[in-house]
C-alpha cells in the first residue's frame, strides 16, 4: 500500500512517490466496476479503457480499490493542474467552509468571488487583463462556450461561426456543431446551424499536403481567401473559435505565426477571435496561457477545468467593448460556486508564486525528449508533439503502411493496446486524435522528473509487449533500407523525404530572409571561423531536420545576405524566384549536359535557349553556343577557339592533336587596361603566358581607345609578333565602361584578329532600350554571357556563343562510351570543355517563361536610370566624392569628410571594413586613379532611393566612428 504523503511543492527537488510494481496490475472489474457497469449507462467513457476504481490519491499518484497505484497523467483531463488534493487547495476550501459563506451564491458576489478575480486578472497577461470584463458561467466548459457564440452573435450582428478541424469545444448541441469528430455527432440531428470548418495546422496530416511552416500558411491563405471571395458561399463570421492547442484533437499546438496571422486576419474582416483554453490553460503549455508564446490576445478567453482549481466552474474574459449583455440575458443556476473560487484563486496563486509554468516547461520539455528517444526506438510512433506538459504521441502502423495521402497509416487498436498495457504498469494515459490514434499527457505540472522517468519506462515496457523494438546493430537489408531514405525514389511515396526536406529547408530559408535585419549577421569573423571549424562533420550524423536547423543557425544566419538594400558591393544579384525553382529541378533529376541518355528532354531545352541567344544577340542560324560555370569559363572558351582558329590560318596545325606550335610565344591578344583579369588568366592557361596580353590605353570613359589599339597592333606586327585576337568588353566590372564593339570590330577586321566580346556585366542591354550600346556585337567570333549578373540568375550560370558553330570542332573528342561520332542524337558535350554540367539553361528557361525578356528589359532600364541618381544623391553630399559618371550600374566614390590631412585610402578601407564586420552593410572596394574608392554595384530592381539614403547614411555614421579612432 501506498503511504501519501503532503509534499512540498515549492521544492522541486523533493522526492515524490511512484507506483511500486510486482507484475502487471490487475485489471479485471472488480465488485465497484461491475456495480458501475450495472447502473451507469452505455454513455460512460473512462472506466471502460481505464477498468479501476480510485479509492484516494494524492499529487500525481492514485490508489485503487484492490490497493493498486498508479501515476495519473491525465488528471481529471487537465482538470487537475497542481494533482489531487493539494494540501494548500484543500486548507483554502476548509477555511471558506468553515467562514459560513454558502457554497453557491448565483451571479452574487462575495469576498472568495471579488478574491478570485483580482487573482484571475494577476494570472492573465496584463495587456489583456487590463482590457476585459469577466463573465461566471454554468459549471462546464460547454457552457463558456455556449456564452461565447451568443455574445459573438448579437455583438456582431452575424450568425456564422468557424471552427477548425480537429475541433473539440464541448458536448452541447452548440458545441458539437462546432466539433471536428464526425463519428460523436453521426446521430446528433439539428445541432447548431450555420457553422463551416476551416484547416488547422497539422505538419503529420496536412490537408495541402504539406509540411512545417508552409502548409500552416498555406492553411491561413484557404482562410483569407474565403473570406475575400464572395463566391466562397461562406457569410462573414461573427466569430473564429480556436484552441491554441488542440486536445482532443490530438494534441496539436498552433504555431505562433499562425495565431498571430490568425488575429491580423479577423482584426481586417472585423470578426470576433475566440480563444479556447478550457483545456490548454492554467500553466500546462509552460505560460499561464498557450496563446501568451504568441504575443497576440484574443476578443473572447474561454476558460474551465483548471481554472476553477478542480471544482466546476466556468468563465469567459472578453474585451470589454463588446460588453453587450442586457442583465440577465445570459445566466446559469451554477455560476457562483464558491468553493472553486477558493480553490481557483489559490490554484492561480500557487503557480504564479512558485513560478509552476516555467517549470512545466522544463519537465514537459524532459518528458518530450524522453518520448522522442522512445520514438527513436519504435517503428510505431509517428510523431512526438506538444507544448510543455501537454504532450501527445501518434501511433502509426508499425509495418509503415501508408494510407491513400502518402501519410502514416493510423492504429487505432494498437494504440488501445498500448494504453492498456501501460496502465497494468501503472501508468494512466489518455488516448485520442485522429481515428483515437494518438496518446494523450496532461500529467499534474507538480509531477517530478522521478515520476517522469517512471512513465517513460512503463510507456517503453507497454509499447515492447506489443511491437518489436528496432534493431541496434541492423543486419545489412535493414541497413540499405535506411539508406533509402537519403535518396529520391521513383514510384508511389519514393519522394516523400525529399518532399521533407525541401519544406524544411524552405522554411528555414524563409525565416532567415523575413528575418535579416542586415546584410550580415555581424558576428567576428575568427568566431565564425572557429564555429564552423568545431561542427561536429558528421561524427555523429543526425537527423536531416536537425541538420537543416544547424545549417540555418550557423551557415544561413551568418551569410551574405544579398537581398538586403545594404548589400551592394559586387556583380551579385538577388536570383528571381522562377530560377530558384528551377534549382529544385536541376539538383533534385540531377542531369548531365554531356550525352542525350543523361539529359534527354535538358538536351533540347538548352539548345533552344542558346539559339534564342544566338537570335536575341543579331547572329544568324550559323551561330551556336553552350552554357557555361560563368565569365571566366566563357572568356577561356572563346580565346581558345581563337587560339586554335588562329594557328590553323597561320600554319595549317591542329593544336588539339599536335600541341602549339613553335611560333605560338609570339602569340598576343589585344586588350583594354579596363579589361577583366581571365584574360590574363585564360592566356596563362591556354599557354601562352601572360605576356601575351596586351593592354591598351582608354578613354576617360573607361572604353578602349581604338586609336591607341591600331597603333598598338602595328607596332607588334612590326616587332615580329602576332596579334591574333581582340577583345571588346561591354560593361567593364568596375566603371561598367562599353568599348565601341563597332570600332573594335573594325580593327579586327582590318588586322585579320578574332574578335571576342565579354559581355559577362553587360551582356543584357541586349533586352533593354538601351540595346544600341551594344551596336556592334553581332560582328564577334565569339561572344561571353553571364546569366547570374544582370538576368537575376542564382549563381552559376554563364553562356558562350559563336559566330560559326564550326568552331566546336576545336574542342570536340569523341568517346566509345559517351559521345560516338555515329550517334543520330545529339551529345552536347561536343561543345564544351567541361565534361559534367549541370542543367542551368532551365534557369533562364524558367525565368523567360514566368517572367519575360520584356520584363528583365525593364529591370535593366530601372538599373540604369537608378544609378544615375544615386551618382547624384552621392555628388550632392559634402562628406562623398563622386569619382566617376556610372556608365551602367556602378557609382564609384570615396569619403573625404570634413577634415583635412586626414589618411582618405586608410579610412575609406576601413569604413568598407567596418561596414561588413558590424554587419551594417557590404559594400565594394576598388582603386580609381590611384585612390582608394567605395562602389555600390545596383543589381536589386527593387530597391528604393530611400535605400540609398538610408545606406549613406550608414557609412557617414562608420566615417565619423573612424575618424574618431584616428584622432583619438
């Protein structure tokens, strides 16, 4: 037998009792069942899956009629907040017996009455409290909620009321019309009228099939749209009802964004949001309320059970600008019980003091990560959820079936079972949910971590008694199993997992970028270094949704964020939303770009992309070209081609089979100072060493000077040496500069030269009505595209084009086993130097289809019109110099303060620096005529000129703190 004791509850450590087992308790009826069973009706409920009649019980703990103890995590369905027969409670409820004051006094009030709701109104947030009447109801819950549509109904006018489902808000003929369970109204005719069902967000069983965040905003769009359409068929509610965590339901939270969208939405529409926390109230969920986490209040708290210390009572707090009662309009015999007032008030009392909610927290958090190791142990637990000590455990299919929506296949007798063994090892639970698969923890919030442990093997020992616990060591079938849900599978419920991972890893992405206040996070950077360093790389792997939070902590919150208005140093654009979704295709069907049997319908798409390029840039059907990694791979592209174009014409060689040529140290290509460092770098890698480029002088506007050019070319040839290519850049990376591609092309005519163009910056003018700066372009040999700049491309995404498709031949090499010179279909690996390629073509395909080259045109116009402003916005303040007129999308300048003699290159490299450590902003650093410069590249369409205000105002604040540094 059990000794109880009276425990002190402000000591958390104190040692509580649990239930003392010598085998399985018996659970067959006893004389009081069978004396239950032969007076009660049919409709009782509990005593038929938990067959025991409680002789007493103290905190957490029951004792039976055969001497039998149990550890009680259901208490009196929540009812029981701080266990049975707390000592302080009880006291209260004799001292209130023992002062004479009648244990109920109708709406009358009393001084354990004006008590208990100074109490009621200390427990409630106080930007709720401080707003709000109370209102006394009948005993149950049912009857707050009865209270709260007729107030909702005459307040607004309207007679609708919207409910979720999963809903469950009492057993009257009111409530039931609100409840989600069909099976419990199927023979209930006439309930209430008028009441429609809206989707509440369940991540296991989501009606849009979808997973986390997504599906729940996808849950509230269905909300926002019915009520903006006006052929929904649905009247304008007077009234939402919701509980911040579902029950009976399940035991399913509502997130925080969801109830605060839920609010925004009603506040719009002018409709009444009633918040059901009959069950969830009290200091269960880890706050004295659910709906505290989310840091909205409802119009209408309906409250009962817990609320009333264990005894009935009922209550609504509404705001009182909805105080629309007439006196006596709404009343009930029951509503002035005063004991529960007593025992109410010091139930409140007693959390608020003992700070009992925060400590629900940590135990429910305790006992969900319990339940989670036990998950990890069993096939046949779905999921594991919950907020604090309301915590609940779906039980699935142990077998993995599935049902006809790819989701766990419910087990409804499985999870009887399961309750039922757990309770002949002394544990009682509840059960519900969807098709009652789900168990159910509403343990006291007293309960210790003793007692915790205590339910936690006796639900392990009652799960292994029925399913076979997983395997620690797996013999290899097992192990290629697992293995299988790393992958993407073809055939029904073979792409579940990426289904997600890709949801997870969307909303992760989702909150990083609706949550960036900066273009970096500001972290130091050696932290971020040694952060990424000490990650545990897979020493120990985890599960892929843990492994997408660390990637969101410590990669996604510490990266650029290029988005941002303060992000503007390089030729890095924000990507569009069509070519990001094409990511998904091109990683997840993970084609190669070599032969047609690796990227059949990919062959085709990139070749009609590169022939709309190829019409787009003026050139005609003998044209052709082939995606690339970037500039850098097109620019080498097209000076090999010219290379090998070159040596031909001279000498008749074939530099792909023979090597260069003896003469090919005499080799030179032609090229401005402004001109991007890969043609160094290609000239190195082609072999011809760097010297073999030859910079020519510019024009103050940064373009090639033409004169300076043919005087450059005749004096090489006069050396002896050979200029066998030209280069023309449109759109230089730092001044954005144009050479006159018409002049250009002239000179490679006049000197026989291999004209190639690197319009990586440049390159979409071609869609803008500024396309005439490009005049000219449709006379190169070879011309370099760079999708992931000025056509909003995520990276990497370049192309190159020739003027004759023939030219491919330099680079071609037929394999037995890839690209055979008898096939019929084509192999584009003919065309490039890289072997493996990914699928990017479908980015612009994809952007092309969704947004327009009208569209990206007008972007670009946007762009260069921006720019000229900003230029000016920089001109006209005294603490900048403008150091160049934007020719596209740069404005390069420099601080010069206010101060003379000061160091203007130091400061100005160390306001870009302390811009981009503190986190305030990233922007460029370069030289301009010998000087230390700032630039802002604009390549985000949709920033404002507030921005830029905004941003230089950033900057003068980092001069002034640097200054102070060097004077100081």
């Amino acid at each position: 037998m059990i000794s109880f004791t009276n425990n002190n509850i402000q000591d958390t450590n104190t040692a509580q009792n649990v239930p003392v087992l010598s085998g399985l308790h018996d659970l067959t009826p006893d004389e009081l069942l069978l004396s239950q069973e032969h007076y009660e009706s049919e409709v009782r409920s509990y005593p038929r899956r938990l067959p025991l009649a409680i002789a007493k019980a103290s905190g957490a703990m029951v004792e039976d009629t055969r001497g039998q103890t149990y550890l009680d995590c259901l208490a009196g369905a929540g009812t029981l907040t701080l266990g049975y027969n707390h000592p302080e409670i009880n006291q209260a409820v004799i001292e209130q017996l023992n002062a004479g004051i009648p244990y109920q006094t109708l709406d009358i009030t009393t001084p354990a009455k004006d008590h208990f709701i100074r109490e009621l109104m200390a427990f409630l947030p106080q930007d709720f409290s401080d707003n709000t009447k109370v209102q006394f109801c009948g005993p149950s819950g049912a009857d707050a909620v009865e209270a709260a549509i007729k107030l909702a109904k005459q307040t607004t006018g309207r007679n609708t009321i919207a409910a979720f489902h999963g809903a469950y808000h009492g057993m009257t003929n009111g409530t039931m019309a609100l409840m989600g369970n069909l099976g419990t109204k199927s023979r209930r005719q006439g309930l209430m009228a008028d009441v429609h069902f809206l989707p509440f967000p369940y991540d296991l069983r989501c009606p849009f099939g979808l997973q986390g965040e997504q599906g729940a905003r996808q849950g509230l769009r269905y909300i926002e749209r019915m009520l903006a359409d006006d052929e929904s068929g649905v009247q304008k509610p007077a009234a939402i009802i919701v509980e911040p965590v579902q029950g009976e339901g399940g035991v399913i939270p509502a997130p925080a964004f969801w109830l605060q969208e839920l609010r925004r939405i009603t506040e719009e529409n002018g409709i009444l949001l009633i918040f059901d926390e009959i069950q969830c109230g009290i200091g269960k969920t880890g706050e004295h309320f659910a709906f505290e986490e989310s840091g909205v209040t409802p119009d209408i708290l309906c409250l009962s059970k817990a609320v009333g210390g264990g005894l009935p009572m009922s209550l609504l707090v509404f705001d009182k600008e909805i105080d629309t009662w007439l006196p006596g309009e709404h009343t009930g015999t029951f509503r002035g019980n005063q004991l529960a007032m007593v025992s109410g008030a010091k139930t409140m009392e007693i959390i608020r003091r003992d700070n009992l909610a925060n400590k629900a927290k940590i135990t429910g958090d305790y006992l969900r990560r319990g339940l989670e190791k036990i998950a990890s142990t069993t096939s046949c637990i779905a999921e594991v959820r919950g907020k604090g000590l309301m915590l609940g455990v779906e039980i699935c299919d142990p077998e993995g079936g599935k049902n006809k929506f790819g989701e766990p296949l419910s087990a409804p007798e499985l999870t009887v079972a399961i309750q039922r063994a757990a309770l002949e090892r002394g544990l009682i639970i509840e059960k519900g949910g969807r098709e009652g698969s789900v168990l159910r923890f509403l343990p006291p919030i007293i309960i210790t971590f003793e007692q915790i442990d205590f339910a936690l093997k006796s639900l392990q020992d009652a799960i292994e008694s029925l399913v076979e616990p997983t395997q620690a060591v797996q013999p290899a079938d097992t192990l290629q199993q697992n293995w299988r849900d790393h992958f993407i599978h073809t055939g029904k419920d073979g792409a579940e997992s990426f289904e997600a991972a890709m949801n997870a890893t969307t909303q992760a992405l989702k909150k990083i970028f609706e949550n960036s206040e900066s273009p970096y996070s500001g972290l130091d950077p050696t932290v971020l270094a040694s952060q990424i360093r000490h990650a545990n790389l897979g020493e120990t792997p985890q599960s892929l949704d843990d492994v997408i939070e660390e990637t969101s902590d410590l990669i996604a919150k510490n990266s650029i964020i290029v988005q941002h208005p303060h992000c503007i140093a390089h030729l890095h654009t924000p990507p569009l939303i069509p070519a990001v979704a094409a990511e998904a295709f091109i990683t997840a069907l993970n084609q190669s770009m070599d032969s047609w049997d690796q990227a059949s319908a990919a062959t085709f798409v990139e070749q009609e992309v590169t022939d709309w390029l190829c019409q787009r840039f003026g050139f005609d059907d003998k044209a052709d070209g082939v995606f690339t990694s970037g500039g850098t791979q097109s620019n080498l592209m097209g000076l090999l081609m010219a290379r090998d174009y070159a040596i031909e014409k001279l000498s008749g060689s074939d530099v792909q089979k023979d090597g260069l040529p003896e003469y090919a140290d005499k080799l030179r290509l032609i090229t401005s100072k402004n001109s991007h460092f890969t043609m160094q770098k290609s000239a190195s890698l082609l072999g011809l060493g760097e010297h073999a480029v030859i910079c020519v002088d510019t024009y103050s506007d940064g373009t090639m000077d033409i004169e300076s050019a043919d005087a450059t070319l005749a004096a090489l040839k006069a050396e002896g040496l050979i200029p066998f290519a030209i280069t023309g850049t449109a759109g230089t990376t730092d001044h954005g500069a144009i050479d006159d591609l018409d002049d250009v092309a002239m000179l490679a005519e006049k000197h026989g030269l291999w004209m190639h163009v690197d319009a990586a910056y440049g390159g979409a003018l071609i869609l803008s009505r500024h396309h005439a700066r490009l005049e000219g372009i449709e006379r190169a040999d070879s011309l370099t595209i760079d999708f992931h700049k000025m056509f909003f491309q995520p990276i990497s995404c370049g192309a190159v084009i020739l003027k004759d498709k023939n030219h491919f031949g330099y680079i071609r090499h037929h394999a037995d086993y890839l690209n055979r010179e008898e096939d019929v279909l084509p192999n584009l690996v003919d065309k490039s130097i890289a072997t493996t390629r990914r699928f990017d073509a479908l980015k612009l395909w994809m952007t092309l289809q969704n947004v327009g080259p009208q569209a990206l045109g007008s972007m670009v116009d946007h762009l260069l019109n921006q720019t000229q402003l900003v230029a000016d916005m920089v001109n006209n303040r005294s603490q900048f110099e403008l150091l160049a007129a934007p020719c596209l999308s740069t404005v390069l300048f420099r601080y010069v303060g206010v101060n003379q003699g000061l160091d203007l290159d130091y400061l100005n490299k160390q306001i870009r620096l302390d811009a981009l450590v503190k986190g305030r902003a990233v922007v460029g650093e370069t030289v301009v005529d010998g000087n230390v410069a700032l630039k802002f590249t604009l390549l985000n369409p949709c920033l404002k000129l507030s921005d830029f205000d905004s941003l230089l105002n950033e900057l003068e604040s980092l001069a002034d703190d640097a200054v102070k540094q060097v004077q100081g």
